[in-house]
C-alpha cells in the first residue's frame, strides 16, 4: 500500500509499505520512505539468524549487490567503535591512524584470549600520550622508549641486551625500606644483621663505609652469613667497628 504522510501539493510526501500476514497477525515487512530509504521492519533485533555467505552492499547508482562476507574492519576516522561483536580483526590503511580513548572504566585492551596486535606493512605502530610528545614505538624488534619519561612495569622487566643510560647524568632509582635490595646499617661491635626478603642464597653483596666509627675496619657480607629470603650479615675485621656501611644486593 501507498501512505501519504503530507497532502499539500508543494509538500507531498509518501512512503511504500509492503505488508503481510503471518499467523494470522499482519505485518509491516518493507517500508520505502519518500526520500528513498529502505527499512525492513523485522531486522536488526537478531529475528532472523544463521551462517553469512554474503555481504549485501550497494554500489554507487544504488543498486543492492552481493560482496564476500568481510573478515576484517576498515577504520578511517577516530570516531569509529570497535566491540567484540564488530570486529576480530581491524584493519588500518597506511593514510590512516586508530586511536584508543579511555571511557572512564576500562583502563586496558583485553578480552578472554588477549588483545594482539599484527604488523604487516608497516612492522610498527606508536603509542603516544596525550600530549602528543612522549613516544613509545613498537617494531619486530622490540620496543624503543623515545623521551618517554617514565614507563612503569608491574612485575619483572626481562631484557635481552645491554641497558644504556645514554645522556650523562641519568640515573637508576632503587625504593629503599624494608625488605627493599639496598639501604644503610650501623655496625655493633664489629657485625650487624641486616633482615631482608630481597636477599637469596646466591646474590651478590656490596657494602662500603658511610659514615666510620669505633674503631674501622675492613668490611664484607659473605655468602655464609646470608638466610635465604631473611637475611645477612656484615661484619668487620674490627670488633670495635661502630660505622654507619652502605650496602646492595644483585640477584
């Protein structure tokens, strides 16, 4: 049937309804808007489902055509979402960037296999911060850290290779306390205790005089003062030693 939303002349408007019967219930199935838009009234509320073998498309006079079912996304601007249900696979074009933003909630990409990213061409991407200065760029050769800052690892930081403090005057912070791989320990009479977890049966162990006292003498950590996982133990070769000693552990 013909439905005329609007009866004057300049503004006539109507829209094609193609209607059935089903159970006995009519039904509005197509509905052709005046402008020319298409709607099939029982789609999109998952009615209707099954394995795809085609896409449908229309090409550029409107005709609706038939394509391969797609395998990938194709994302050209940042205002485009991506979920589970949408895509597997996104797809970048070389002119092109994606862009992640924090929706207040989820702080991280994952879902229950993990969240993997494939480079073909190029072989890298950039993580940028918000300001768009601090760079972190990932290859298939591993990541390099351009002014970034500061990167925090939660865990246990593995690098194959050499770490190279490249500018003179950078520097490596240890967090000192309690069961921390480096501090400070005053000697009495000559020996002291120190306890810490950091410490293992094999770890290596400097010291060195901070502040003397008593009587110095020559000081070490051997391994047999150490308690696996508990502590160790500096002495002197002077039982009136009373000095303040540095000392750090390597594992």
């Amino acid at each position: 049937m013909v439905q005329a939303t609007s009866v004057t002349a300049a503004t006539a408007t109507a829209k094609t309804i193609i209607r059935n019967i089903n159970s006995g219930t009519s039904n509005d199935c197509i509905t052709i808007s005046g402008n020319g838009a298409v709607q099939l009234n029982d789609y999109g509320v998952g009615t209707f489902t099954g394995t795809p073998a085609k896409s449908l498309a229309v090409d550029a006079s409107g005709n609706v055509i038939e394509t391969s079912v797609a395998t990938s996304e194709n994302i050209y601007n940042t205002s485009s979402s991506i979920t589970a249900s949408t895509a597997r696979v996104v797809t970048i074009p070389s002119t092109s960037s994606l862009e992640f933003t924090y929706d207040g909630t989820n702080d991280f990409l994952t879902n229950s296999s993990g969240f993997d990213f494939h480079m073909t061409n190029p072989d890298y991407f950039f993580v940028r911060d918000e300001d768009d200065e601090n760079t972190l760029k990932v290859s298939s050769n591993g990541v390099d850290v351009t002014a970034l800052g500061e990167m925090t690892v939660a865990g246990n930081l593995d690098i194959t290779g050499d770490l190279s403090l490249l500018t003179a005057g950078d520097k490596i912070f240890i967090t000192t306390g309690e069961d921390a791989i480096m501090g400070t320990a005053t000697l009495v009479a000559g020996s002291v205790t120190v306890n810490t977890t950091a410490v293992l049966t094999a770890s290596t162990i400097f010291v060195s005089l901070n502040t003397p006292g008593g009587v110095p003498g020559w000081i070490s950590a051997p391994s047999a003062g150490i308690t696996n996982a508990t502590s160790f133990i500096i002495g002197s070769s002077s039982a009136a030693d009373t000095s303040t000693v540095n000392w750090l552990i390597f594992n």
